[in-house]
C-alpha cells in the first residue's frame, strides 16, 4: 500500500481548522467535519506510528474527548432529520412533541462539545501540530530508526490485513454485532483512502455499507427515544413507523454488508471456494441491497511490483491461496477461514 502524505496531512489540517473556527451553535456540518476527521487521524496514529505510543497517546488524550463530544451533537442531527420524515404533510402532535426533545438534546450536547473544545483546544492543536511535523519527518528521513515511506507503507498494510482478516472472519451478523462491523469498516476505509493505489470500487462499498448500517443504527437510536418520550398509546402509530422503518434499514444493512463481504473479502475474491458456512461452489451469486445480483468479485489493491515488505507478505498469502483439497478448517466464528487478500 503506496501512502500519498497529502491524503494522510489533509485530516490534520480540516481538524485544526475546525478547532479553531467552532461556535457555540455549530452548524451540522461542521459538526460532521469534526467528528470524522478526529475518527481519520485516530486510525492514521494507529497504523503509522504503532512505536510511538507517547507521542500517539498523548494526541488521543486530546482529541479523543472532542470526537466523542461531536458525536453526541452529530446523532442529534441526523435523529432530526429522521423525525422530520415522519411527519408527511401534517406534522402530528407525537411527531413534534421527538422533534422538541430531540432539540433541546442538541443544545445541551453543543454546549458540551463546545467545553469540550475550549477545555483541550491548545493541546489539541499543539498535538497535531507535533503529529503533523513527525510523520513528515519520519516518512521522507532515510536513517536508522525512522519511520521511512517503505516502513510506513507496511504498517499501513499490515494494518489493513488486520483488518481484512478481522471482517473476514466476522460471524452471521445481528443486531448485535452489526454496528461493530460499521466501525471496523470505517477503519479500513480510513486507511485505504491514505493510499494511492486501493481499489475505488473496494472503497466505494465500504462506503456504502457503512452509510446503510448507519442509517439502520440511527433508527433504532431514534426507537430508544421515542420509547422514552412518546405515550405507548397515544402515539402508537409513530412509534410503530419508526419500528417499520428499522426493521426495512435492517434488512437493507445486512444485505449490503453480506455482499460486499462476499465480493472483496470472502474466498470467491480469491478464486476459491465461498467463504460463508455451508455455501456451496454452484450457489447463486450475493445480491446486493436494491436486490440486483452482486458483480464478480475483484481484488482489493490493483496488481502492481510491490515494495519488499508487501511482496513478502504476497508471497506468504499465495501458500494459503490455492484451492483446498479436504474440508476447509473451521474460524472461531464457525465459518471456513479463507486467506485474507492484498
């Protein structure tokens, strides 16, 4: 995996920009900006500078509490938005009475968030003032001990195996494990969007099945409000809209999140067997969540002359790529484990 050092810089300097510019009644936008991009550098200290855990912990001591802050105001935000779509051409009394709550939430947590950045502001920016200037360094210095480009690109990857492997082997997904993928999947989009050469199509659907779990995690937030606000039988008929409306962004989450498994990270996308339990080789292809039937699958980085350390790891995967003769061995999760693709 090449790095390209303005895609890894670019986070750092939307982070610092919004540290500085927030106001007290912060348009949603900005919120958003904030919390993804705090998200982005929490996964670029991860996989660039795993040896400096003083310099990354001390980043995190910062921007972890802002991040956290934003995502309160954030959730407030698109749980509005979700109301609204409720309410037709006729907004009704249950309707308006989550809109005010949801509201009045949102002015306590922009009060929070704005504590929160004035409490770590300095820090903050020194921080990643320090973090930019080191990763800089450290990736164009060429002598003992530093991190260089080729060193920084295998932690990177090795990062993005992790990963890979980790989505790979997840179990049947639930309601319980659903919203844990989404992070993972953030992750890993994070760190391929660093590189030069990922695979679009790769990032785009990592994209779109974290929008997907997204949007069904976000109805099922609104739920636990509404349970907490709204009369069971006064306002039975919203409530019960919104119970639709997560079970239908359910469906649509696992589907999303099934195909891209299958397509990019399952054994099909390395030409072997299916990766799920009890598939067969003549099963029916993945559809994906508008129905339409999942395209073949496609490797994850285009194939080009590696670095040493990525060719040594390809090298290592071939052993383990060629199709099984016996019973695949079992995952903890209970499915076949297929190797994890570059």
């Amino acid at each position: 995996m090449e790095l390209e050092l303005g895609n890894v810089q670019k986070p750092i300097r939307v982070l610092r920009k919004s540290l500085k510019s927030l106001t007290r009644d912060p348009p949603a936008e900005d919120v958003h900006n904030l919390r993804t991009h705090a998200r982005r550098i929490e996964a670029i200290a991860a996989a660039l500078m795993p040896g400096q855990k003083k310099l990354t912990r001390r980043l995190l001591k910062t921007i972890r509490p802002v991040r956290k802050a934003a995502g309160e105001v954030r959730d407030m935000d698109v749980l509005d938005a979700k109301a609204l779509t409720l309410a037709g051409r006729r907004r009704s009394r249950s309707v308006a009475c989550l809109l005010d709550y949801l509201s009045s939430m949102r002015i306590e947590s922009a009060r929070k968030l704005l504590d929160a950045v004035t409490g770590q502001r300095n820090d903050a920016l020194r921080s990643l003032k320090q973090f930019s200037w080191q990763i800089e360094k450290r990736l164009r210095a060429n002598k003992p001990g530093a991190i260089t480009e080729a060193t920084a690109n295998g932690s990177s990857g090795r990062a993005a195996m992790r990963l890979i492997d980790e989505l790979n082997r997840w179990p049947a997904f639930n309601e319980e494990n659903l919203h844990a993928f989404r992070i993972k999947v953030k992750e890993l989009r994070y760190l391929l969007q660093l590189t030069k050469n990922a695979n679009p199509k790769l990032v785009d659907a990592l994209g779109e099945v974290k929008e997907q779990i997204g949007d069904w995690h976000d109805w099922q937030q609104l739920a636990k409000i509404a349970e907490k606000v709204l009369n069971p039988q006064d306002d039975r008929a919203t409530l019960k809209k919104i119970d639709e409306m997560g079970k239908k962004s359910l469906n649509r989450a696992m589907a999303a999140a099934q195909a891209m498994k299958t397509r990019y990270l399952g054994r099909d996308a390395q030409g072997g067997k299916a990766g799920s339990p009890g598939a067969s080789s003549h099963r029916s292809k993945p559809a994906l969540a508008d129905g339409s039937p999942a395209m073949p699958a496609e490797p994850i980085l285009p194939k080009s002359a590696p670095h040493p350390a990525r060719r040594a790891a390809t090298l290592r995967l071939s052993r383990t790529a060629a199709p099984a003769t016996g019973t695949p061995a079992a995952s903890p999760s209970g499915e076949s484990s297929p190797p994890s693709p570059m």
